[in-house]
C-alpha cells in the first residue's frame, strides 16, 4: 500500500506532461507542417442546407433574409455546389457552379449558418472575427482540458470554458493524433448571434486538406419572439470538379446527378414535392401574361423584402448593394444628439483589369436637430497598385455653430440687443471636393485637390437685417500627406488648406494645418488597443466665423461599436469644436471579451467584447477636457456610458447605444 502511495505523485507528473505535449503539438500542428500551404489551395464543396419553421408569427417578417420563409411551407431544402480557391483560411474566393432551393425565388435565407459548415480550427476565432477557438494557443488561458488516450495513435480531448460561460466561448471533444497534435475530428456546442448551435466536424487527411474540415455537420436552433427555426447544415469538401461550362446555374436534375451524398427520407419529400410543382404541364396551354396582384407583388415581394433586406445585385463587371430601409443596426442614440438614422449604400463597376469606379454614398436623418444630411463620395480607381485614385465628394456637412457673429454684431448694434433663441450662429455647410491620390513610396501616399464650401446661416434674413451677409463662400486648395511604414502600423497624415479668395465668389481667406496619427493594435486573442493623436491649427484667419476642421468636428450622425466611439469625443459641447484656433486632442481604447461585464450574473453570458475608453482635449481659453468610458456589446445593443471633467471639476454624463440585432445577417 505504501509503494503505490509513494508512486501516485510520479504517476500523476507523467499523465499531466504528456497532457501538456499533446496539447502543445494540437496547438503548433500547423506552423509546423501546413505553414503557408494553403495559399493557391482549391477544393469543390458541397452543401445542403434542410431547416423547419417550427412556430412563426408575424415579427419574422421582420427578420433580415428570414422574409421568404414567413409564410407558405414549413420544410425547406436548399443545397449549392461550389468552387473555392483559397489564398488563406478567410480570404478565398467562392464561385457557386450549381444551386438548387425550394425557397421562393431561390432567395438567401439565413446564409450566415453556412460559416458555420466552415470552422477554423487552429485559428484565434473558429468563425471570422467571433468564437476563440479551444485548439488556438492564444485561448488557453479561457478554456480547462481533459485528455483520455486510447490505444494507437490518438487521443480525446475534452475541453470547457474555465472560469465563466461566456457567447465567446464553447465547450466539446476533440480526437487528437498523438504523434504530430493533428485534429482528426471535433464536436462543440455554443451560442451566438442568437444562434444555439452543435457542429461536428471530420478533418481532411492530406497535408493541406487537414486544416479544413472533409465533412461537416452543424444543427443551429433560432428562437425569437416565439418563432423558432431549425436548420440542419451539412458540407461535403473535395467533391469532383465540375466542367468550366457550369456556373450558376440553378437547375434540380443537375444537382440530383451530382449531389455526392443521398437526401435523407425527410429531404427527398420535400425535393420531390418541388419538382412535382414546377413540372411543366403539357396538356395546358401556357399563359405568359402576368396577372398583376398588389398585395403579392408589391406589398410582399417589393416592400416587404426591401423593407428589411439587403438591396442589390451582382454581376461579373458590376454590383450594388443598399442597406435595408428599415434596419435597427443603423439607429443611434444619445443625449448629446438624440436619435438618428443612417442608411449605407454602395455601387461598383469594373472598366478592365486594372480600372473601376466605386459609389459609396450615405445618409441619414438626425431627429433631435430634425436635419437630413448626406455624403456623395464616387472613386475613379486607374492604378490600383499604386492606390491611383480620383476623388469626387459632395455633401451638406454637419450644421456648424459659432458664436463669433453674434459678439460682432453686438459690438456693431449695441449689447442690449436680444439675439437668443433667433439661431443667428447657426449654418448649414454644403461642400464639394475633387482630389487625387498617388502613392509615390510604398507607406507614402500623397494626396492633392480642391475643396469648395457655401456656407448658409439658419436665419439667413435675420442676418441680413444686421448687415451681414446670407452666404459665405470658401475655395481653397488642400495637400495630405499619409504615411504608413509598416502595414499593422501607426497611420500618420499631415493636411494642409489654403483659402483663396476671388473666385467663384469665395470671401474667406484662411490657412489651416492639421496633424493626425492613429493606431489599431490587435493584441490577442479579439483583444485590441486604439490610439489617436491629432494637433491642428490656424496660422491665417481672417474671420472667426468659422473653424472646419478635417479630424476634429462634430458628427450628428454617429457610427456604432467599429465606427467612430473610439475617435470621436462623446460629450463634448459642439460650439467647441468652432471656437478655437488651435486643438490638441488624444484618445486612447481598449478592447477585450472578458474585463467586467462579462462576471455579472445573466447579463455577462451574452456580452460579446468590451471597451474602457479614455480621451483628452486641450483648445484656448478653456481648461484641459476629459473624457471616460466604459461600452459593451451584445447580440442586441451596443452600449456606452460616458462621463466628462473639466480639469478635476465634473461635467456631465452621458448614455449611447447603437442597436446591433441581426448585424451580420
């Protein structure tokens, strides 16, 4: 008895050392034997797609790309086959050959459960930028590892979250190879994106093949304000290729031919049940004559989808994209600026190989100043590689404030005047710019053009009962500078303005200077720390009516999360921002999965990152500025919490959020 308690310690040593080596072979595996291999790697891929709507009311109407399946069947079976070309895990590119689906006009619904059929294993993330993986050395810290060996050459390893159940996080096994910490295969459950989910996955056996999956099997379950939708993904990889004749091409027969596993019973009937429908029927003579039918074709099939769908298309030389009419991920709010709304849009079409123009225009409407404002920026791209772009923007910019007019007219007309409330400092700025960018040096981009500014006060008669004048007009032309030396590092940019007066009836003579530096650091894992520095001033102004700066102005149309809460002060006054001829700025935000939030009961399980924000501001005539924060975000809102100082005297505080339902759908 005393010999095997004696002998219990080295037993337990050597178990948790050859824990320790497989762990560290599973987590080296592909730097050690697939390094770079992947580049230029192609495979065919199968996937089949069979999901049920269990229980469905009216709000999945209002679901992005859930629209189609609202009504009419329960069982749906979609499947396409595909060709991939990879030059790294999540950067390929994905040509679809053949596709098959008994969803209504072939329509993409809930296409984000295909990345799913996907996972990258050795990766910091098992899916694009969410989900640390367990077999990633960088997670090991968030997940506790059982290891069981069998005979031969392999071993399960069991793994869990350690300390907290978390949306970042899954727990499963895995069947490691002993030998070299190859995955031969793998099976976990988590949740995400309002998404419960189980994948199994079997590996590839080659050298490269091995870091995708050869099969993969996922069963996701949705649940939302009482619907709920099962979804049964499956994906074949290495399937034959295909001759280059086929490409999208949507046909039953073919895919019935080529289909490299059997339908199971289930998915059989609801194939067979669709062809059966769209059989032509020979014994009736066709009508071609389209019976217009309001509430189908335009209530349902025009307004509906658009309402709360992606708009768009896609060609081999061109595509469009809008964002839906009615997204909640674009409407914002805070105390500062109330509510607004934004709307994205985007268009491209391809000249030739090495030229094509690019449309990105965006909206939106701002309630608490009850002001629509737009950006119409266009991009004529000629020289790609040497990032040879022409710049057309036009805009109505944000409304500007400065109370310099009123202090003149005051001295003018006497102080007993009563000038508030009548938004005499108040102007709408309309802008237009044409640019062109050169990258004379690698890391070295220069960029020269015009920019064009009509200014129109609020209370333009008013003004002019003052003697003032009912626009300004400002034509300078514009040098920046930017500069990046190394590709993740620090960008630096120098712009320089120079007002001239004369033409095209422009009466502000003026010379501005502005230095701006910013750093997004990705520390590991979905860890990241941002910095920006910026400096700007005027060494010529001849009126102080107004002060534009480029990288220090007031934004009414805030961005969310990965936007502008990093870059923006959050609280501060926007006559500030107009009222100084000099700004020195600095702010600083770190960004994890697992600070705070995340340890609190019920709420922590679905916080998916965090943030600690931190911001400085020095102009003349007034105290140091600061600013602190603390936001996180969910798969529902993105919330911030704001609290500014002067100097060490407080000043206000301050809520934002930014709805993020269904942001990657």
């Amino acid at each position: 008895m005393l010999g095997i308690l004696t002998s219990m310690p080295s037993i337990v040593f050597a178990r948790d050392k050859a824990d320790s080596l497989v762990l560290e072979r599973m987590f080296t595996y592909r730097s050690n034997y697939t390094a770079g291999k992947l580049n230029g790697y192609e495979t065919n891929v199968y996937i089949k797609r069979n999901f049920n709507v269990w229980r469905r009311n009216v709000t999945l109407w209002l679901i992005p790309s859930m629209y189609s399946i609202a009504e009419g069947e329960r069982s749906y079976l979609s499947e396409t086959y595909n060709s991939i070309k990879f030059r790294d895990f999540q950067d390929y590119d994905r040509r679809e050959r053949v596709s098959f689906s008994t969803i209504r006009h072939n329509r993409h619904t809930m296409s984000i459960t295909t990345e799913f059929l996907m996972p990258n294993l050795y990766g910091t993330c098992l899916y694009q930028d969410h989900i640390l993986s367990p077999f990633s050395r960088n997670n090991r810290r968030y997940y506790r590892y059982r290891f069981r060996f069998t005979d031969g050459d392999s071993a399960i390893v069991n793994f869990k979250p350690r300390l907290l159940s978390n949306t970042q996080l899954v727990s499963g096994y895995a069947t490691i190879q002993v030998s070299t910490g190859k995955i031969m295969s793998a099976a976990f459950d988590g949740e995400y994106d309002m998404m419960r989910f189980h994948t199994e996955t079997t590996q590839g056996d080659g050298e490269v093949s091995s870091l995708l999956p050869k099969n993969c099997r996922t069963h996701l379950v949705f649940k939302f304000m009482g619907n709920q939708v099962y979804f049964n993904n499956e994906a074949i990889y290495d399937c034959p290729a295909l001759p280059d004749s086929v490409d999208d091409v949507f046909d039953a027969q073919m895919m019935d031919s080529i289909r490299p596993i059997k339908l199971n019973e289930s998915e059989r009937q609801i194939f067979d049940h669709w062809v059966e429908q769209h059989k032509p029927d020979t014994t009736v003579v066709e009508d071609t004559v389209h019976h217009f039918n309001f509430a189908k074709d335009v209530l349902q099939d025009a307004i509906g989808d658009n309402l709360i769908s992606s708009i768009g298309f896609e060609s081999s030389r061109a595509r469009m994209k809008f964002s839906p009419i009615l997204d909640p991920q674009y409407v914002s709010y805070s105390s500062t600026h109330g509510f607004a709304y934004k709307l994205k849009m985007g268009a491209y079409y391809k000249i030739d190989d090495k030229r094509f123009l690019e449309f990105q225009p965006w909206c939106g409407y701002n309630f608490k100043y009850k002001k629509f404002y737009y950006t119409l920026p266009a991009y004529y791209n000629y020289l790609p590689e040497r990032h040879g772009q022409l710049i057309v923007v036009y805009g109505n910019g944000n409304r500007i404030s400065n109370g310099s007019i009123i202090e003149e007219i005051k001295r003018e007309r006497g102080d007993t005047l009563e000038l508030d409330g009548k938004e005499l400092d108040y102007f709408d700025d309309n802008y237009f710019s044409i640019s062109n960018n050169y990258m004379l040096v690698k890391g070295l981009d220069l960029t020269a053009g015009l920019t064009y500014h009509r200014r129109v006060p609020y209370n333009a008669e008013e003004l002019w009962h003052y003697g003032k004048p009912q626009t300004y007009n400002s034509l300078a032309p514009m040098i920046t500078v930017r500069l990046q030396p190394w590709k993740y590092g620090p960008l630096i940019s120098v712009d320089y303005e120079r007002g001239i007066k004369g033409l095209l009836n422009a009466d502000i003579d003026y010379e501005r200077w502005e230095f701006d530096g910013s750093w997004k650091h990705d520390l590991k894992p979905l860890r990241k720390l941002n910095a920006r520095f910026g400096y700007g001033f005027y060494t010529r102004k001849k009126t102080n009516y107004f002060v534009d700066y480029i990288h220090f102005r007031d934004n009414k149309l805030p961005g969310g999360w990965d936007d502008d809460w990093s870059g923006d002060f959050q609280l501060l006054n926007s006559s500030w921002y107009n009222e100084s001829r000099y700004y020195a700025r600095t702010h600083f935000s770190y960004e994890s999965p697992f600070l705070v939030g995340t340890w609190l009961p019920l709420l922590g399980r679905i916080i998916e990152k965090e943030r600690l924000y931190f911001s400085a501001l020095s102009i003349d005539n007034t105290r140091p500025y600061y600013e602190l924060g603390y936001g996180f975000s969910t798969r529902f809102i993105s919330l911030g919490l704001f609290t500014s100082f002067l100097s060490s005297e407080f000043q206000s505080f301050d809520i934002k959020f930014t709805f993020e339902l269904f942001r990657r759908w």
